[in-house]
C-alpha cells in the first residue's frame, strides 16, 4: 500500500473509493525536521519504519523565509543563505547521532515555509508516509496541535504520522494497533491501512468506535443498536482480514477523546490510527479537537489517513 495504494480501488456506491487488499508498503518515508527536543525520536522512528518496510528516507528543514530588520538595515540575502547552511549543518550533526544504518537518506533543505515545503517534497518525491513531530495543542480551545502538523495532517494526501509531546514509542515493535472511527463516510481508506498494517507487522488490531452517551434509535435495543455498530466496524476490514487474525471490536460510550485514550492504554497500544475528513474548518471542530487531544496525550504515534483518494 504505497501513498494512495498499491492493490485495487474498487469504486463503491456513491462514489467512495475503498482500497482493495493490499500490502502495506511505505517505500518512501518524508520526515519533517524542525531542531527541536523531540526531533530525534521523530527521525529514530522514521528509521524503525523505513527498516521495517524497507524503504528510503527524505528528511526536510524549512528555514522561515522571514526577513529581518535591525533598525534601518535589512539582512542580506547572504544572511539568509547563512541561515540555510546553519540548518544543512544541523541536519548533518542530527543524522551523525543517529544510527540509520543501510536506510538510504536524502536531505531537503530550502528557505520556505514548513508546510508548504512537505507538501511539495512529498509530491514530488512520491512520498509514501509523512513523519512529523507535535509539541502539543495550543490556541483557541487546544483546537491546533502545532501548526506544522495540523497544517500537513489537513492537506497530505498520503498517510501522515505525527509524534506528540507524550510519546515514548518509536516503533520498534508494533504488536497492538487501535484504528478509531466515527464511522463517517470516507472510513474505509484508514480501516484498510490499519489492517494492511497490523497484517504486515502481525500485530493485534482493535476497531473502536465511541458513540454519544444515551444514543438511541426508535425501536432499536441498546443491545441490537450496539451489535449493529460493531458490524458496521467489522464492515470496514478487507473481505479477507479474518483468513489472518481475528479483529477485536469495541463499541464504548463517552467523550470520544477520553475514551479513544482510555482504551489506547487499556489495549497496550503501539499505534493509533485515526481517519481525516477534508473541508473540517474551525467552525466545525469536533474533529480537530477530538485529534489534537489524542496527540496530546497519547503515549504512542498517531496515524492519521485522509478518507479519500485525491
């Protein structure tokens, strides 16, 4: 499963893409270097992964295109050139401190902005997994998680790996995945890299959903109404996803960060994968909320996967 996919997209009624089975393959991995404190558990996670699925990394600075002024003398464009090579120098004193080993690694390093820096290696690299680093949620009601990677989670079409201020993993290992949804339209595509994922490191995989305190439906038992939202998650899995594991699913009550994290702890988990819907502005929220306390929080990586092909 490159960047959209690698298997066959069968085109569903209404028009969504859902992803055949197919292998979860992150040939190339973009990791975002910003020099800060979790910089190199970023780049040692970038490393576990790129030596998991074999694949190449392509580490990207973005030095502020700012221009500066000191009283009436601007900086030169050899300034800023200086700025440049500063941050080609710390490129190269972070990866002597690391141990890559045979991972083949290029070095992006330009004057421009971070986000717009990703997006464009990632396009033009044929980037497969995006790798960047959160410091944690700031600003109007915790709603951004840093605004690199809330910016590159909103626009990537590829799937987007995002390491919070709390994480202590670096997937080494991965044995226990839990894939978070709404059951939104568009949940198939993140479903399909979870299970491709947990298939391809045999890891153990818990579908979970968290529905709204008291929800009910005219007619329908608490009881039915929460064996028809666990089929509706085992729905999401490939055809096949039984041949190789048995899926757990979890259907829980409750505010869906607080819950999501609850059972992130309580299932051991080495990865969280989450799905990003398109067109989420601040006016609607919930969802950005809902991730950015996740990020926040959470003890391990977070996968967030769009859930349409562009």
């Amino acid at each position: 499963m490159d960047s959209t996919a690698s298997g066959n997209i069968d085109r569903k009624s209404g028009g969504d893409l859902r992803l055949g089975t197919s292998r979860a393959r992150f040939r190339t991995i973009l990791v975002g270097m910003d020099f800060s404190g979790p910089a190199i558990q970023v780049l040692h996670t970038a490393v576990s992964l790129a030596e998991r699925f074999k694949g190449r990394l392509v580490l990207v600075n973005a030095v502020p295109p700012v221009v500066y002024s000191t009283g009436a003398t601007m900086v030169t464009p050899e300034l800023l050139d200086i700025d440049v090579n500063n941050a080609r120098e710390e490129m190269r004193r972070i990866l002597s401190s690391v141990n890559i080993g045979p991972v083949n690694c290029k070095v992006i390093v330009r004057l421009a902005e971070a986000t717009d820096l990703i997006e464009e290696a990632a396009r033009t690299q044929d980037v497969d997994l995006i790798v960047v680093g959160s410091h944690g949620a700031h600003g109007l009601e915790k709603l951004a998680f840093g605004s690199v990677a809330e910016g590159v989670l909103r626009k990537a079409s590829c799937p987007v790996l995002v390491i919070g201020p709390n994480c202590a993993n670096t997937l080494a290992s991965i044995d226990s995945i839990i894939f978070a949804t709404d059951l939104e339209i568009g949940a198939f595509r993140p479903a399909q890299y979870a299970s491709a994922i947990a298939e391809e490191v045999n890891a153990r995989l818990t579908l979970l959903h968290v529905s709204k305190p008291g929800l009910k439906r005219a007619g329908v038992s608490k009881e039915l109404l929460e064996s028809q939202l666990e089929q509706a998650l085992r729905q999401l899995l490939p055809g096949d996803a039984e041949l190789w594991c048995q899926p757990k699913v979890r259907v829980e009550s409750g505010n869906p960060s607080e819950e999501i994290l609850r059972v992130a702890d309580a299932e051991s988990a080495d990865l969280v994968v989450v799905g990003v819907r398109e067109n989420v502005t601040l006016g609607d929220h919930s969802l950005w909320s809902t991730i950015s306390q996740i990020i926040q929080s959470v003890k391990c990586p977070v996968l967030g996967v769009r859930g349409h092909l562009l």
